[in-house]
C-alpha cells in the first residue's frame, strides 16, 4: 500500500530518474482499515467517499522530521475557524504548512473530535464497546510502519465528519453531510506522510452505523518530476 | 563588593540572600505570605513572569490555583501521568467526551487511557480555550519580531520544549494545549470569536486526580489581537487536599465522566497507589 520512502529514513530522495508521466495510484482502504503514504511537494491526494458520510481519520506530519506534524490548534487559529474546507491550510505544530485543501465537494470537516479509541469509547458509550476496533489502533499499527508511536499521536483530522458547536458550548458528533462519490482534495506543502484510519466506529453516526470503504488517489509529479 | 577574588565573589553571591523578585517560587511554600488554606498544606508557591514557565509533578489530590494576577495572564497547562508520560492530556477527547468545547468548573481534563488526569473544581474567570492551542516560534517571528525563549516576546511551544525537556521528554511529547484566563468562543459557522480576560485577580482551581506532571507557558493567546505583546504575572499555589472519591457530587455529575473516574480508580487500585 505504501509505496514510499520511509519517512523516518534519512535517505536521499533525488535519486530517481525524472518522468514525465502522471498516472495516479489509487487505492481503495476497506472499511475499518488503515492506510499510509508519502506524497511529495506538489503532488495531490484526494480521498473518495465512495459510499457517503464515511468518517476519514488523518494525520500528517513532515516526511523528513516527524517532530513536525499536523496541529489542530495552529491549523484553527491560522484559519480562524475549526471546520475546514477548500482554502484551508493544514499547519504544522510549527505553523509551517504542510497541505491545503485545494477542492471539496462537502463544505466543512472536522478539526475538533480526534480519533476514537477503545479507550474513550468506554466513556462515551461503556466498557461493552471494549473488543470494538477503533481509529487510534489504526494509527499505532500504521505508525508503527514508519517508526511513530504512541507520543506521535496529536488531535487528527475527521475528513466527512460533522461535528457542530452549539452556543453554548455543546458540540458532537451528528448525521453527516456527505454523500456517495463526494470527494476532497489536499495538495502536499512539502514532502509528507500521511496516516490514515478509516475510522471503524459504530456507535455513532460518524459512519452511518456502518463503516464502508474510501479510495486514496495520489496524481501529478512532485517539484523534481518524480511522478507518484 | 569586590568580585576579583573567589573569596569575594563567594561574599557578593551569598549577599543576595533574601533579594526579592515580583516573579520568583516562594520556598518554602507555606512562607506564601496570604496562603488560601493552611500554611502547612501549600507546596508550591510561585509567580510565574509574563513570557516565562514553570513545571512541577504533583501527586494526586493535589490542588492547584492559577491566579491573573493583572488581567493579561494566560496559562498554557499540559498534563501527563508523572511516571509514564506517554498517557497524557488529550484535548479532543475532554471536550468529545463531555460534549462540551469550553472548559469551566465540573469539566474534566481526560488522559488519552479514558481516565482523568485532574479536575477543574473552581473557576471565576469563564474565559478559557482547548481549540487554539499556544504559540510558536514561526508566528511570533512574524507577529512580533521575535519567537525564541530568551527574547521579549517568547513563543508558547518554545517555553512548553524547555519545561518538556526538564521531565526528560521532547517536542513530540507535546500534544495540543488548553489555555485559561483568555476566551475563545466558536459561532455557528465555525467561526472564532476571541472574547478576552475576565480581568485581574480571575483563579481558576485544578485537582490532581493522579499523579500529574504539569508544564505551564504564561504567555499571550495567540489570537490575542494587540499588536504588542502583552503578558502579565500567573500566581501558581498549589496544596494537599483528596481526591475526588465517590459519593462526591463530581463523581456523578454525568456518566461519561463517572465511567473516567471508575477506569481511573481501577488504574490506580491495580497499581496499588490508591
């Protein structure tokens, strides 16, 4: 699935030979799964709903020093607002941007709720949701392939999820706005690795009770012609 | 006093004996000259400069008061478990978990382990934030000239790597901030609204519900909109108290954080700490 470089490799990158042909790499990440890739300086990812309102846990962080990652909280206070849509820049915890939402079909996804966990899922719903899957385990397992762990987990992205903010206050997790097909797209600031977890949750409508599978599409060459 | 001389210098050091500072630890603690409980139960007494940090490991049952002291303070605070540092606080689940994004008296500051790190038992200020997180060094470079600990206008995650790197941990231990004493308010389209100070002498009261390791950066809201960088004085007390036990009405005050509580004391009773 991740045909890159390891992000925490220091090797060089400027090895291969340019190309010039930009045929996209799509994957389709079955429901509940995780999924991960480098996509390079210029290059674009968009992620496909391929069934509607299928919550997409995201983090990224800089291909060459994983210290630097998505923030939520700098992400939110550059843009002045907490839901993201085209025009927004995912900004790292040293408010260097790392990728922009260059299209979207939806309108607003969440920056606010992070992943769910076997963990929180105990206190949000009871200790019988306990054996469920869940998106933090998604990013150990995928983390764990390029040498993240669990202090390398921040607050993530919840690309078609719809979490709204009452006056005062009260915020959750409601019915989504997204539909089959719809789709958003981010292009890389600079080299990035991106974690993905499909989230798996069933307890809310984060999914519409049933978890269903999203396509990741990696399209263009990155600033050295190095196609994906 | 002549300072040629290791005798002399040894002499002009021992001479600052006593020298006060508006911001300085009081040590001991109970020498805190108005203590909010009795003497003896205070062990920490600090007042942290604007544009500076502090950090301390408190054990459970600890309480903690941060006091504006001016009206243009604001605490930064990150939490971790004292001896296992990679459960630590999780700003999104405390407010996913509590179906509420502003933090105040009653909430509860959630480890990513489903389990509460401390409470918020008092508040008189009502102006606080999870969702902006602090500062860095890039953004107050550009914002007001100067980002780096040792400058006039230091940035939050700077001050947070240096009290991270005094508890043997690095800037990827440090996850998203909350911050207290400056609010932030969302519209209904997403939209941030900075509402500010409640003003000077506004405490807001923290119980250590285990043992915490707690880094603290005073410095401007990063969506403070002055152009100027404007930091005032934290008084930082803390004292002995109990935890929250069951029966407490905290305990109960809603089922998501009664279940925190329960994985938290199973935690504690399986380790044989509590």
């Amino acid at each position: 699935m991740n045909t890159s470089t390891p992000a925490n490799t220091a090797a060089p990158m400027t090895t291969t030979t340019p190309v010039t042909t930009t045929a996209p790499t799509k994957t389709v990440v079955p429901a509940r799964a995780a999924w991960s890739a480098v996509v390079r300086t210029g290059q674009t990812l968009t992620i496909t709903d391929l069934h509607g309102n299928q919550a997409v846990d995201f983090l990224v962080y800089d291909a060459q020093d994983t210290a630097v990652r998505y923030s939520a909280p700098d992400t939110v206070h550059a843009q002045g607002g907490i839901f993201l849509t085209t025009g927004s820049v995912l900004m790292s915890n040293e408010y260097t941007p790392l990728m922009t939402v260059v299209a979207d079909d939806v309108g607003r996804h969440d920056t606010v709720g992070g992943a769910c966990s076997k963990e929180s899922n105990t206190l949000r719903y009871g200790h019988h949701t306990w054996s469920q899957h869940a998106c933090v385990d998604n990013f150990l397992a995928e983390g764990a392939k390029h040498g993240l762990g669990k202090r390398d987990l921040v607050s993530n992205i919840n690309w078609y999820m719809n979490v709204p903010v009452e006056k005062d206050g009260t915020l959750g997790i409601v019915d989504g706005i997204s539909a089959p097909g719809l789709s958003l797209t981010l292009r890389a600031e600079r080299d990035v690795l991106v974690l993905v977890s499909n989230c798996p949750q069933i307890n809310n409508p984060c999914n519409g009770f049933e978890p269903t599978a999203v396509e990741m599409t990696i399209t263009g060459a990155d600033d050295r012609g190095i196609t994906a | 006093m002549a300072t040629e001389t290791t005798y002399g210098a040894r002499d002009h050091a021992r001479a600052q004996e006593g020298a006060r500072a508006e911001a300085m630890p009081v040590v001991p603690a109970r020498d805190w000259p108005e203590p909010p409980c009795e003497a003896d139960r205070l062990v920490w007494a600090e007042t942290v400069a604007g544009g500076n940090y502090t950090h301390r490991v408190l054990a459970r049952g600890t309480e903690l008061r941060l006091t504006d002291l001016r009206g243009d303070a604001c605490a930064h605070v990150l939490l971790y478990v004292a001896d296992r540092p990679w459960e630590r606080l999780n700003v999104a689940d405390t407010v996913k978990v509590q179906w509420n994004a502003y933090l105040g008296a009653g909430q509860l500051l959630l480890s990513d382990q489903g389990r509460v790190l401390a409470s918020v038992v008092a508040d008189s200020s009502g102006r606080h934030d999870a969702l902006c997180g602090t500062s860095t060094l890039a953004r107050n470079t550009g914002r007001y000239g100067d980002g780096t600990p040792q400058g006039p206008s230091p940035a939050g995650r700077e001050l947070f790597k240096l009290a991270a790197a005094k508890n043997g941990l690095e800037p990827r231990d440090l996850p998203p901030s909350l911050s207290f004493f400056q609010g932030v308010e969302v519209r209904e389209d997403g939209a941030l609204d900075f509402t500010g100070s409640a003003g000077p002498g506004a405490h807001v009261t923290l119980r250590a519900e285990q043992d915490v390791t707690v880094l603290i950066a005073n410095v401007p809201h990063p969506s403070d909109p002055r152009p100027e960088y404007v930091s005032t004085p934290l008084e930082v007390l803390a004292w002995r108290a109990e935890a929250t036990r069951p029966g407490d009405p905290l305990w109960d005050a809603t089922p998501e954080g009664r279940r925190a509580f329960l994985n938290t004391a199973e935690f504690l009773a399986a380790r044989g700490l509590a």
